[in-house]
C-alpha cells in the first residue's frame, strides 16, 4: 500500500489509531511495577521503554524527526534510544501520563499513516504479549496494517520477510503473494512481518516454518 492521498481514508486510518492508543492507555493504567519492568518483545526494551517509544513518535513532527535522524547519522536504532529516552518518565506514572497526553494527538513524523497505525499495533502487542493480557484489534485495523506491511519495507522488513510465501488470514479478507502457503489471524500474520518469531506459534502452513527461520536468522545477524 502507497501512501495514502485520500483523506477520508487518512482520517479512518488516524481514528483507528486513537483507539488503539485509547486501549492501550486502559491497559497501562493496571500495571504494577514488576510488569512496567518486563521485557517486551522488543528485543532490548522493558514495558516502559517501548510505551515511551510509542510517545515519542506521536510528539515528533517531521523536521524534529529528520534532524533527528540527522544528528543520529541515520543510524534508527541511536534515534530510537534518544527520543525514547526524552519522552520516558522519572516514574512509570509520568510515561503514562506522557503516553495518555498523545492518545488522539498525531498519527506520527510522516504522512505514512497506515505504518503509524502499524507502530500502534505492533508495539501494543509487544507489549501485552509478555504480560498475558489479550486485545485483538478490530479485523478492518489489521487488515490495513497488513496491507501495508505486505506492499513495502518501511520501518520493519515485512515485505522482505514475506517474499515468496503465500499469506491467507482466515479471519478476514487478507491475502497475497504466491509459494509456500502461511495462515493464520491477521494479527499474527501482521507481527511475523514484523519480525516478532512469537507470532509463529499462532500460524500454520508449510510458510511458518521458512518465517521462522528466517526470523531467527535475522535475530542473529543482528546481534
């Protein structure tokens, strides 16, 4: 999916984010501080950092983000550390209170609004994953952030991750690609493009196994 033009179709996209965020907020709100503290499936974030992440990229508008990137060499993960870092609290309170002051503000740095719904997703997920809490966002959410993720690499890998393999959610309309066949709920498929190998435990075909290799195999390529 291309950037999307169509503002009916941005203003969709943009409210979906609102609740996502909104159901994230109620979820955070539970917390105690040994779960504030577990790793997420963000690889090196605990909980906090990735609800700080998911602050900062609704408070950067793009100049900020640019120069952001910029003074970081365009090295992703050092941007990623200094605005987490700027937008995380002294106490898990603040980073929540922060997190709740940008629930309906932007969808993100850039007008790529369907990957900001991703960032929503994705990270919500990494997070209640961890802890055994449950969402499953409305199929129409997925869907689009499947889309997206299935038509280019943006800030994950997910089309490469894809490649060659054929993907059917079997609890909505998604579909695409050709070769090994990989199914399973949208929201899985949509954390295997993403990188997240614990989403391979909910999807089933002769495709879950090459995405899992392939997903390990990264994770050790970048170490």
């Amino acid at each position: 999916m291309a950037k999307s033009h169509d503002p009916d179709s941005r203003k969709v996209l943009e409210q979906a984010i609102h609740v996502e965020r909104l159901a994230l907020a109620q979820d955070l709100a539970e917390l105690s501080e040994a779960q504030w503290a577990k790793a997420s499936l963000c690889e090196r974030w605990t909980v906090e950092d990735v609800v700080a992440h998911l602050t900062a990229g609704a408070s950067t508008r793009m100049w900020r983000w640019l120069l952001s990137m910029l003074a970081a060499r365009f090295n992703p993960d050092l941007h990623n550390d200094r605005r987490l870092a700027e937008h995380r609290g002294a106490t898990s309170e603040e980073t929540l209170r922060r997190f709740r002051e940008v629930v309906a503000g932007p969808a993100g740095p850039t007008g790529h609004t369907a990957a900001w719904l991703g960032e929503i997703v994705v990270h919500s997920e990494d997070i209640r994953r961890p802890l055994g809490l449950v969402r499953t966002p409305p199929v129409a959410t997925t869907t689009a952030v499947a889309r997206f993720f299935a038509g280019r690499d943006f800030t994950v890998a997910s089309k490469t991750a894809i490649e060659g393999l054929r993907i059917e959610a079997t609890d909505g309309p998604f579909a695409t690609g050709a070769g090994d066949l990989l199914r399973g709920p949208t929201l899985s498929l949509v954390m295997g493009m993403a990188g997240r190998a614990a989403a391979c435990e909910d999807l089933e075909g002769d495709g879950a196994a090459i995405l899992r290799a392939r997903l390990r195999s990264n994770s050790r390529t970048s170490q």
